[in-house]
C-alpha cells in the first residue's frame, strides 16, 4: 500500500465539502481530504461511499489506506476482507494480513511512524499471529474461487499454509496451479515443498522445470545444489552453488547472465573493503554486463566512497539509465535513490526532466532527501525553472502545533525542499528564475537562500554583500547554503566566506 505521510504536508488547494449522496468521485473528494489532514471526514465519506457502491474498489483501496495510515491496521484490512470485495482487495487484503503478523502484536505503524510496546506474552503473541496468518488464507482463499488462474496469489497461499503448519495443504494448491498454468515460482515452490517432504525424485523433476522457465531463480540452484551433493554429484552441486549466489546477489533488474566473468566480477563487488580503486578497475569494462554489476552494486547501499564513485561512472555510461530509473524506482534507502537521481541528471537522457519534476514536489523528507531540486539544476533544462519557482514562490508552510511533532517534523521537511529549489534556481539565467527569487527574499526562512542563488545568477557586489551580511544574521539553512556557496568558482565569494567562516570560529572558541 503507498505511503501517505507525504499527503499532509503538500501545498495544495483546500479540500471540498462532504458530499450529501456520495457518487463515483466519492474517492477523488476523500482523497483532498486526506490530503488536507482531515482523515475523519475521508473515512465518513469512503464508508458512506461503499455502503452504497461495495463494487466500488478505489474507494474500498483507498478508505483501507487511510485507516492504515491512522495506525487502525486490523480496520483496513477488514474494510479490504469485507462484503463485495474484489480479487485486488483481498490480495491487498492477505499482504496486510501478513505484515501483521510478520511483525507481531507489539509494534504499530501511525502516521509515518512505528511504534513498538510489549503488549502480550509469548502464547498470546503467538495466537495473534496465528489469527491474522489464518485471515490471509481465507482472503486468498476467497481472490482464488474469484479468479482461479491467479499464479502469485497460490504460492502466497501456499506459503501461508506452510508457516500454519499444513504443508499437505499448500502442496494440494501447488499441483492445481501446476495444472493450470505452470509458472517458474509456482514449479520452484512445489519442489521446495516436495523436498522438505522427502519426496527428492519429485522435488528435483520440478525444480529443473523451474529453472528452464528461470535460469536466474537462486533459491531453485541452491534446493539443486543440495540435492546434487546427495547424489554424490560434487562439480554439478558446486556450479549451482555458485549460480546460486550470484543470482541472489542481483537485483531483479540487472539482467546480466551468469559466466566464469560475471561470476568473478560478482565475487570481487560483494567482498568486503570495496574502495573506489577496485570501482575504477571493474569499469575499465564498457560492456553492459559490467554496468549492471556496477548498479547491483550501488543497490546494496554499501554507504561508502565506492558507492559515491560508482554513481559517478554509471552516470557517464550511456547504457545505464534504465538501470538508474529502476534504482530510482524500488531502491532500498534514499542515498541509492539520490545517487540515481543525480546519475541520471548527469546523463541527460529523454524524459529526465519530467521524472525528475513529478518527484520535485514529493521531495520534503526531513532527512536523506534526494536533492531533486539539485539534480535539476545539474540536468540544466530550462524547462524546470517554473517547477523550482511554484516551489519557491508558494506560500510558507503553517507553523502547526508544536505539540505533533511528526507535523513539525514534516515541516522542517518541507522548508528545507524550498530552500534547496531557490538554491538550484541560481544555476538558471532569465528573468523567470530571478522574479521568483527575489519573491522569496520576503520569506526569513528563504531569505539566505534566494540571496546565494541570486548572486550565483549575477554576480553583483550588491548581491554578495546583501549574501554575507544575512549570514551573519541567521543560522537557517545556514549549512545547506555555506555547501552551494563553497562550490563557487567566484574567487570575491571564495575569500569572502572564509573570513566569514574564520569569524564564526573565533565566535565560538569565545563563547
């Protein structure tokens, strides 16, 4: 289910009126309200909604959001479980279930946040957990007799069957879906179950199937390497061993095939003490095989140099912007999406910029945001000027209440994304970029900022002196501003922001 915590901070317009009878775009209104913060009134509107549509499911998805978001997950999932649902609500419905109980009863998600409070001993934890995996079997259950040829969905089931102890169970919905339509996951599922269940001649006849439908299935060559070794087939094991962990290495989206070359390639990235020298020497290969180890290599997020290093080189290598767009798309922590983000800008390939600006406004993480507004200004396409300016120019976000501090927090957030767009502003000429600087010099919370895009565009001493002394005056974004500032080559601002750095220095040894 997509987060909403984002939703409550956006500067967007003020939400409609409930409606008396609600219609078809019941969603749509529900979803300015939640938008705006007033998640009570979008649940009255989306249940009033499906009492009179059950068919409706954007309203049955979204009601189930907001109810998960407000921390009700047992809600959501039930609104999702309920009369009239559809294969997609309950699928969606069996994933909560799960994550239920994946994470037990003692830790709970509210509004961006998660909690943990020991609630139960372990007996009735682990009844808990029981109740919730037994509700994901009936919503999958009932998607199954909706929709029969639903591949994914019977090896959810039979995994769901599994982890409650009834393996007969989940071999009985593998051979039927195998009867319908065999699908790798479907074949490498059934022979992992067959294995466990000592049934090995089976168990290997339908892991090979597996793997002539997907070479790449790592689990299926190491359940085959285990059964070689029992054969007495060492060479033939140690080959799937190796094919194994090369395979479970890769992220989905690197199709790069295992060799001899590959395989060594793969073994020297994953090792420990990666430094940017051993990235440099792996991208002496221009070959698209090298590129996709080189961006399964970033989306391990080794937190490192060489990471820094080889965003840089994937960055110059025209063959890797599908690879950035899917370590953009699904990377696991927001430094592998910013380095995507910035390879990307670097490489400049067609439709960056409208990537780039759908995300521009979603860019207001308190912390590890991905620095959209910078990576447009390295992009340099005057087309983002009007994207960066509405940000700038728009007005300040409400002070809150000081007690929510999640609100606060997102707010921070947001001041921050408006002072990295006026930032990335001062890389554009024009009068556009100018005007909607100039505007945010009204803003305190923007001020600084405007002042060093503003001398960054023009160069005027009026503007540098106006720049110094508002950093004399104020600390806000004060350390985001001293990094743009510091990567000028103006030789006035360079000497100029020493002495003011050399000051703040003896200021502080004072004090």
């Amino acid at each position: 289910m997509r987060a909403l915590a984002l939703l409550l901070v956006l500067l967007l317009p003020a939400a409609p009126a409930l409606a008396q009878a609600p219609g078809p775009d019941a969603a749509d209104d529900a979803l300015q309200l939640a938008r705006s913060g007033r998640l009570a009134d979008a649940e009255r509107l989306l249940r009033a909604r499906l009492e009179a549509a059950r068919d409706d499911g954007r309203a049955r998805q979204l009601l189930a959001e907001v109810l998960d978001f407000d921390g009700r997950r047992d809600d959501a999932a039930a609104v999702l479980e309920g009369e009239g649902a559809g294969v997609d609500a309950l699928l969606a419905a069996a994933h909560l279930r799960r994550r239920q109980a994946s994470d037990g009863p003692d830790v709970t998600h509210r509004r961006g946040q998660m909690s943990f409070r020991r609630t139960q001993d372990a007996a009735a934890a682990a009844a808990w957990k029981r109740a919730r995996l037994e509700r994901a079997r009936d919503a999958l259950t009932r998607a199954l007799a909706l929709e029969p040829d639903l591949p994914d969905a019977a090896v959810s089931l039979a995994e769901v069957h599994l982890e409650l102890g009834a393996p007969a169970s989940a071999l009985e919905v593998l051979e039927a879906q195998r009867a319908r339509r065999a699908t790798g996951p479907v074949l490498a599922r059934l022979g992992f179950v067959l294995q466990a269940a000592g049934r090995e001649e089976e168990a290997v006849a339908a892991l090979e199937q597996a793997l002539e439908l997907d070479p790449r299935a790592g689990e299926v060559h190491e359940a085959l390497a285990k059964a070689r070794e029992a054969q007495g087939q060492a060479d033939a094991a140690a080959r799937h061993r190796r094919q194994a962990a090369f395979y479970a290495w890769l992220p989905p989206f690197a199709r790069v095939e295992f060799d001899d070359a590959t395989h060594a390639t793969m073994t020297r990235l994953s090792g420990e003490g990666v430094t940017p020298a051993v990235i440099d020497e792996v991208a002496e290969d221009a070959s698209s095989a090298t590129t996709g180890l080189l961006a399964a290599f970033v989306w391990h997020h080794p937190h490192s140099a060489a990471e820094d290093r080889a965003f840089e080189l994937l960055g110059g290598r025209a063959d890797a912007v599908e690879a950035l767009r899917a370590l953009l798309d699904g990377g696991q922590s927001a430094c592998t999406k910013r380095g995507a983000v910035h390879g990307l800008a670097r490489l400049g390939a067609p439709g960056t910029l409208e990537v780039l600006v759908r995300l521009l406004p979603r860019d207001v993480a308190p912390t590890w945001n991905l620095d959209v507004a910078g990576a447009l200004a390295a992009l340099g396409d005057p087309g983002a000027v009007p994207h960066l300016a509405r940000l700038v120019t728009a007005a300040p976000p409400p002070g809150g209440d000081k007690e929510d501090f999640s609100a606060s927090f997102q707010r921070v957030g947001l001041v921050a994304a408006r002072s990295r767009a006026a930032l990335a502003l001062g890389h554009f000429p024009g009068e556009a970029a100018a005007a909607a600087l100039e505007r945010g010099l009204g803003d305190p919370e923007l001020a600084l900022s405007c002042r060093a895009a503003l001398y960054r565009q023009t160069r005027a001493p009026e503007h540098l002196e106006a720049l110094l002394a508002a950093l004399r005056a104020s600390d806000r974004q004060a350390g985001l501003v001293i990094a743009d500032l510091e990567a000028h080559e103006d030789p006035a601002l360079r000497e100029a922001l020493a002495a003011w750095k050399q000051a703040q220095r003896e200021a502080q040894r004072r004090r």
